[in-house]
C-alpha cells in the first residue's frame, strides 16, 4: 500500500534489531482489539497508529479512529452478500474498496467520508473475469487484478484516485500459465512500490511474479522458487522499495506445511531465491514494518518474523490471521477470521 511512514524512533529500534552484534532482538506479540464482528477480515490498510480499516466477508468494512479502542461498521449499504477482500485508504475519510467474486460481484466502492456513504465506481460486466485484490501506486493512480481473461491476465486502471477504473489493453501482459491464477487471501497479490506494480501467482506449473514499470500497460514475468499448484503459489507480496521483496505462500489446503514458502529478490522482482528458512507453513499475508526493519508473515496457523530480509524466520505467535499491513515498526497490525484484528506489541 502506498501510504508508509515511520518515526526515528521506531527507524532507530528496526536497525537495532538488525546490527551485527546486537543480540537482544525485540519480542513481538499480537494485542487483540474487539471489533464486534464475526466477519472474516482479509483486506487491512494501516494508515498511522490512529487510523486503521479493515474490510472482509459479508460487505464488511471496519474503522477506528482511535487506535483500535473502537471500531465503527462502516460499509456499503447493500452489500451483505458481498466479499470485500481488499480496502486501500488514503486517510481516515478516503478508501476505495474491491469486493471479489464472478461476474458482477467483482465491484470497486469509494468514500470520501469516513463511510457514511459510498460510490459504486466499478461493476465488472464480464462473466470470465474474478477481481483478486487492489492497489495504489500514488494518490491518483491505483490498479486492479483479474485472473485471466482469453489467456491473460487482466488489469484494471485508474487515474482518479478511484472515482473511475477502465480494463487496460491485455497487448502488454504477457501469456498466463494453463490453470494460473491470483489468491485473493489478504489483498496483497498485487502490490506497489517506489511507482512500480508487481504481482504474484499460483495454481499453474509455476508461481511467478509479474512487474509493471509503466502504471501496469505493459508487464515482464519470471519464476520464482515457491511450488505451485492447483491451491498452491505466492499468495502475499511485500516491497520495502522499488528492488527488495519477499514473497510468502504455500498452500491453503494444507496449512500446517509449506517446504519453500518464501523467497526473496534484491534487484526488482528479475530474480528470486528461496529463503534459507521459511516459515513451513502456509502464510497468506506479509508487511515490512520499516524499509531498515523486520518483516512479518501471517497465515491461519501462526505468525513470524524475519530481521534479515526475508531469508531467516521464526514463529512468533500461533494465532490465527490473513493479513497483515504496517505503518512504521510500532505500528502493524493484523487481521483474520472471526473479526480479529489485533496491534503488535514489542
């Protein structure tokens, strides 16, 4: 997502945590925050410690303003047999949210008023097409991902901060694989840094991962070393900048055991090695806490943390969550099933 800050404070702890000779790492842990709701919460958007929105099953869309003490029901009217697996905010009035789903119920909503009412900016006509997940480049330019369409892959534009989305012309995507597809599990398929676009995938005889240098018109492809399969592939992207990012997967079916789930890349998404020690389990959701600091990966059967890079993991916490966004070290927080939603702790 493209809104990240951090204080010196939280900066200065991320580089302790990762300098040579500095055993002492922080501890984290998750603090669960009510929210009232029974949902299954798989879109998240951090926007400071303050602001948070969550979006999940039955046309859920939460909110606090208050850094978790309470959480308002804001969503759209209408909605309850909608699943909105990603929300993307700009602050505590501005949101844009993607519902999934075949045919009609992949649809892009917009408020402007901290969800006292909202906008139907997108409504998909196209029977072929299913909506994965969501996301900004900057203020004005976001974009939208389809699994394939007629052997491509299908993107979604906007210019306008989301008021309005146009399909972009598929002559730059490249080829899908047979049977490929994107998992709509935390709204971080695709995902932006730096002004580029990137996205993962599964279900094919390879997980790959697609990058746009050009507001997602045209797209390069390359494999990365995470197995894929029918429920199996990259389920979650996470970039601290244009070139450094890890991909974190596995296999939803079999949660509790994922050989090779996450890898790392340092120049851009061209080449992706296997992380010396992954998580082993399915992980459907990863953040970077700050660009110098850990990263986490969340999934159904736990939580870990990494303060190489990517490459070295350990469980933290064994609760259950889908997803996960930061905004700053001392400010992440997750969200799952049943309406969890928890801030983490150090």
């Amino acid at each position: 997502m493209w809104m990240r800050k951090a204080s010196m404070a939280a900066v200065s702890i991320g580089v302790l945590a990762v300098s040579a000779g500095f055993t002492a790492t922080p501890s984290p842990s998750w603090d669960l925050s009510p929210t009232g709701s029974t949902a299954r919460l798989r879109g998240l958007s951090v926007v400071s410690a303050g602001t948070v929105w969550a979006s999940g099953s039955q046309g859920t869309v939460l909110r606090t303003v208050n850094g978790g003490r309470t959480w308002q029901s804001v969503g759209p009217p209408d909605t309850a047999t909608l699943e909105f697996r990603d929300i993307e905010a700009f602050d505590a009035r501005r949101a844009v949210a993607l519902s999934i789903g075949t045919g009609e119920d992949s649809r892009v909503y917009r408020t402007a008023d901290g969800g006292r009412t909202w906008t139907e900016a997108f409504r998909n006509t196209d029977p072929a097409a299913f909506y994965d997940c969501l996301t900004f480049l900057d203020e004005r330019h976001g974009l939208a991902l389809s699994d394939p369409v007629d052997g491509k892959f299908r993107i979604l534009a906007t210019s306008d901060a989301g008021r309005s989305w146009s399909v972009v012309s598929p002559a730059g995507m490249p080829a899908a694989l047979p049977g490929e597809f994107a998992f709509a599990a935390s709204g971080t398929c695709l995902v932006g840094a730096g002004g580029r676009a990137y996205f993962a995938t599964g279900g094919g005889s390879a997980a790959r991962v697609f990058r746009s240098d050009d507001l997602g018109r045209s797209w390069t492809v390359t494999d990365a070393p995470i197995p894929s399969g029918p429920s199996a592939g990259i389920y979650s992207l996470a970039f601290r900048d244009r070139d450094h990012g890890v991909a974190v997967g596995g296999d939803y079916e079999v949660p509790d055991a994922a050989p090779s789930g996450a890898a790392v890349t340092g120049d851009g998404g061209r080449t992706w090695r296997a992380a010396a020690r992954e998580p082993g389990e399915y992980r459907s959701g990863a953040a970077w806490m700050t660009r110098l600091g850990p990263v986490l990966a969340v999934g159904p059967t736990g939580s870990d943390i990494s303060y190489d890079g990517g490459r070295h993991w350990s469980l933290f916490d064994s609760g259950s969550f889908d997803a996960v966004e930061c905004a700053g070290l001392a400010v992440c927080y997750a969200s799952g099933e049943q309406g969890r939603i928890a801030r983490l702790r150090w």
